[in-house]
C-alpha cells in the first residue's frame, strides 16, 4: 500500500501541475519532436508559393516596398497562367503616395477575380483598410483576410487561427475562396487547428518573384492551384520557427501555405480528448506501484520501464495518424512513480536485509552473514538441500541443578554456558539453529556449502568438550557444585534448510532424516561413558587420523539399519567427578 500511495500522490501532483500548465512549453517541443521523426511528406500539388527572395532584389533592381504596379504585373502574369486562387501576403492597407500605382493594382485584382489579401489590421466587426476599406476593397472583389497567427512560448508558429476580430483568417479565407464554399469546420479541430506541416522550409514549391513578373513560368506550374505570394528575404523580417524548423526559419507565405494545406486536408492533425490524456497519467503513473506489488522488484521495475517504452512509441504512432496525445505529463508521471518505487523498494530491501542479517547473525559467523544473504538471492531465505553436518548437544543434569536456585541465578549460568557452546560452534563456521532450554542445534555446511562441514563439527564437538572443562571449574569456584557432562550427536548427510515461519516471524531451521539421527545420538550418549557419538556417515568424510574410536554397531530408534557410532579418544572430561546422568 506504501507503493501505491505513494504513486496516487505523484499522480495527483502531475495532474496538478497539468491543470497549471508547467510543463506545456516541454510538450510543445515534444510535437516538434515528432514531426522530426515523422519526416518529410510529398508537398502538396494545390499549392506553390511566389517568393520575394534576395535573388529578386537582384534581378529587378528595386527597393521594397516595390511599386503596386509590379504586384498587379505579377497578378495578371499569374491569372493568365492559370492559376485558381491568388492570396497576397502583402498588406495594402495604406495608399502608396502614387495613386496610379495603387489604381493599377485594384483592377489587375479586380479581373482576376480570384484574391485573397492579408492584412495584420483588423478593425470593429471585422473591417480592413485594405485599398482604403469600405468602396476600394469591395470595387476590388477581393476577400480580406487577417495573416496572423497565434504564437506559441518562444514565437514558434504551430496553429493556424480561423478567424481574428471577426475577420477570417487568411489560410481559411484562401482555401474557401479556392473551394468555392465555406469550410466545414470540425468541432473536434479547435479554434486554433494544429497546422500540417509536409516538412521543413522549402519543402513546398517556392517561386522567385521575379520569375512571375517576367512571365518565364513553365505552362502548368501554377495552373489550377493556389499561389501564395509573400516575401522570404531575410531582410523582410517574414521568417518564423515553426514546429519543423529545428535551427532554421520558415517564409511567412510557406507558413500560410501549410496551413491552407492543413485546412483543404481536413485538418488531419487535431489534439486528442483531454480526458485520454488524463487517463494516461493515471495509467502510466500506477502502472510500475501496482507492478511491484505482484511482480518481483527488478521485474516490475523492468516491465514500468518497458511500459513507458512502449507509450512514447504508441504517442508516435498516434501522431502519424493523426492524432497528439500529450506525452510529457504522462511520462513525467511515469518516471517520477518509477523512481520512487525504485527507491522504496530499495530502501525496503535493505531494511529487509539488515532486519534477516540482524536475525542471521545469532545463527551464523558474522564474517559469512552477508554471504549467506547473497547466497539466498535476497533477504528472503528459501529452503535448500545441501550436503551437511548436524549437531545436537545436551547438558545432562542441569533440569534437576537449576531446582535448587534462584532463577536470575539460573539464567545467568545458563547463558554463560550457551555462550560458550555458541562461540565453540562458530568459531568452526556452524550455523545455530536454535536453543531447546540448556540444548543446542547446529548445522554445518548449510546454509553455507562447506565442503569441508564434517571436520568443522568434529572440531566443534571437540571445543565444546574443552569448554565444558572451563565452565565445569568455573562452577566448582563458585561452589556450585562439581560440574556436568553433556551430550552431543553428530551425523553427516542431505540436509533440508531454510527460514520457516510467517512474514512477521522467520525461524532458520533444518529437517530430515539426517537430522533426526543426530537428535536420536545426542540421546543415546546417555547412561554410557562418552559424551559424543559420531555417526559412521561422519567418520567417511574425515581423515583417518581424525582420533576416533569405533563405540560399535548400535539399534537408532526411526532407522531401519544398525548404525556404527564412534566417538573421540580425546575426552579431556574427568568423568570420574562428573554428576550422575539425568534427564535435563
């Protein structure tokens, strides 16, 4: 639930900082971005563009503005070439000063009966001063058209308006003056359509103006399409950044030209449902919190990841269809909960692991803790079947000893005996297994693979017969009478371990019929003069000069064979001062 809170949380703070639009101009670039990997499509054929470019300048020798004249040279040139629709980037809002020029250019636009002229000046109700307004503009049956377009952060050009101040805009105005009826508008586009883009600057045909004035036009470059006219000369200051433009900068009158494309296309590019974008950050957001909780920590993660993959691939695919998901926010969503999944999940593993290793450090030599963890593949212990030694060790007598005093007495000896036992046990790299009151379990070469598990125990049995010396004086000093024996099994064979238990308590233990042999052993020392019985499955993996004694073929209560016991030649117990043997 820590996983999925959270992820709610990240959610909610993405969700908000969509509402507030924070990361709208990131999202803006991300369009651009898939343009870029869309690529350039075949221009279109209803449209070519009549460029006002340096190499003009050049060849006509004149300064802009130039003359009307050569506008209405270039409108005739172009209607007796047949072109369909002529839209005129240039505004005409102001009397030139020379009035036969401006008459001039009214009539070659009145004949041609087919123009579009822009203008950035839009008064109340949508009225011009294109030829003056009012009587000039509509004596030249031209449509005005306003040629601005709506900016985004940074003064990128992405959209294209439909109308301005009540005027229409001119990509509108151009394609319904070329259709020859108004445009259906989907309600779905907007009121800023997304604008096409066919590719980066010159990717539709541009043609110089100069060309048109001087009428050396092939036949059928222009007939039966659109013209837009405008300038492209850097020195004009008409270059705008577009959403294809990457370092370059793109003609107002191309621009005008997209988006006139765009509109005669049916505005194929629109924004899809706000609450699909909704629905991916939810999607994208609790995606890798719920994976978590049912996957592996690296499988989930693995799969969050590939998840947001494969979402940015589907936003492309959407986009070549058509279609503009948003994709910052859904993927800010999705690598925010990928990181803090990651990181409780981290932080949550190593609590885990440090809670096992504190855990493990009462069974195991501290020095191959962080071994057995690794070799577990995490903190979270399964069980394992190696080949092992198992030990059991008993204090005869002590249940009857302990009557007689005090139980902060008692638990003091008792631990200080437990303590020595441990440290005999793993200083020879023994696992404990647990404590059973004044009784033992180990086992040696599990969880740990250790070859070499046999004399380890051996050396073991033996130190803790040493200790028992030490323990046995210490008791004698503090006239706590003359010591005890102790019992203690070994046997050697397949042995079944892991941790056991529930998520809030874990117990490291070891079964099988291994196990039981080496209890019954510990048993069967009693009421005879050895303190250790050593299976004959234990005496196979030790040396020859290992100093045991063969004890005899003996009944084991659960197996069905007699089995051959040994013990060590090297009691260093005085036996002859030793209690009487009991049940402890």
């Amino acid at each position: 639930m820590l996983l999925f809170g959270a992820g709610l949380l990240l959610v909610a703070l993405t969700l908000a900082a969509r509402g507030a639009e924070i990361l709208n101009g990131l999202e803006l670039r991300t369009v651009d971005t898939r343009f870029a990997v869309r690529g350039s499509r075949p221009a279109s054929r209803d449209i070519v563009v009549v460029e006002i470019n340096d190499g003009t300048f050049n060849h006509l020798a004149e300064l802009f503005p130039f003359p009307r004249g050569y506008y209405a040279r270039v409108i005739d040139n172009l209607v007796a070439d047949g072109a369909r629709t002529i839209a005129v980037d240039i505004q005409f809002t102001e009397p030139s000063g020379q009035p036969q020029q401006d008459d001039e250019l009214i009539e070659s636009v009145r004949r041609a009966d087919n123009v579009v002229l822009a203008t950035t000046e839009v008064g109340p109700h949508g009225s011009t001063r294109i030829f003056g307004g009012g009587t000039g503009l509509a004596y030249s049956l031209a449509t005005p058209a306003d040629s601005n377009f709506p900016n985004d952060p940074g003064g990128v050009i992405r959209r294209t308006s439909l109308s301005v101040g009540g005027l229409t805009s001119f990509p509108l105005a151009t394609a319904e003056r070329f259709l020859g009826h108004r445009v259906a508008v989907p309600a779905d586009a907007g009121a800023t359509p997304w604008i096409d883009f066919h590719g980066p600057p010159g990717t539709l045909v541009r043609i110089p103006f100069w060309r048109v004035y001087d009428g050396s036009l092939p036949a059928d470059l222009v007939r039966g399409k659109i013209v837009v006219v405008g300038a492209s000369a850097a020195s004009l200051g008409d270059l705008h950044a577009t959403s294809t433009t990457g370092l370059d900068l793109m003609p107002g009158p191309e621009i005008q030209a997209e988006a006139t494309a765009t509109i005669l296309d049916g505005f194929p590019l629109r924004s899809a449902p706000g609450w699909i974008d909704v629905a991916l950050v939810l999607v994208l957001g609790l995606a890798t919190p719920v994976l978590a909780q049912r996957l592996r920590a690296i499988l989930a993660l693995v799969a969050g990841a590939a998840l947001l993959a494969l979402f940015a691939v589907a936003a492309q695919v959407a986009f070549d269809r058509g279609w503009i998901v948003q994709v910052t926010y859904p993927l800010a969503a999705g690598l925010l909960t990928l990181g803090s999944t990651a990181a409780l999940l981290g932080v949550s593993a190593a609590y885990e692991r440090e809670r096992v290793r504190e855990a493990f450090s009462r069974f195991v030599p501290e020095s191959v803790v962080g071994e057995v963890l690794d070799a577990a593949d995490g903190a979270r212990l399964g069980g394992v079947r190696r080949q092992g030694t198992v030990m059991f060790s008993d204090l005869r007598g002590f249940t009857s000893f302990a009557e007689n005093l005090e139980p902060d007495r008692v638990i003091e000896i008792l631990n200080r005996y437990l303590t020595e036992m441990s440290d005999a046990i793993l200083d020879h790299g023994g696992t404990l297994v647990s404590y059973m009151g004044d009784g033992i379990m180990a086992v040696f070469g599990a969880p740990i693979d250790q070859p070499d598990h046999a004399p380890r125990a051996l050396a073991a049995a033996r130190s803790m017969l040493e200790r028992l010396q030490q323990f046995n004086a210490w008791l004698r000093d503090e006239g706590l009478g003359e010591g005890f024996r102790m019992g203690i099994g070994l046997n050697s064979g397949p042995v079944m371990s892991g941790n056991v238990g529930s998520e809030r308590r874990l117990e490291y233990t070891a079964i099988g019929d291994t196990t039981n042999t080496a209890a019954r052993l510990e048993g069967m020392t009693k009421g005879t003069p050895h303190q250790l019985f050593v299976a004959d499955t234990t005496r196979r993996l030790l040396d020859a000069d290992a100093g045991l004694v063969e004890v005899g073929e003996h009944e084991v209560r659960g197996r069905q064979g007699r089995v051959r016991l040994w013990t060590v030649t090297d009691d260093p117990s005085d036996m002859s001062q030793a209690s009487p043997s009991s049940e402890s």
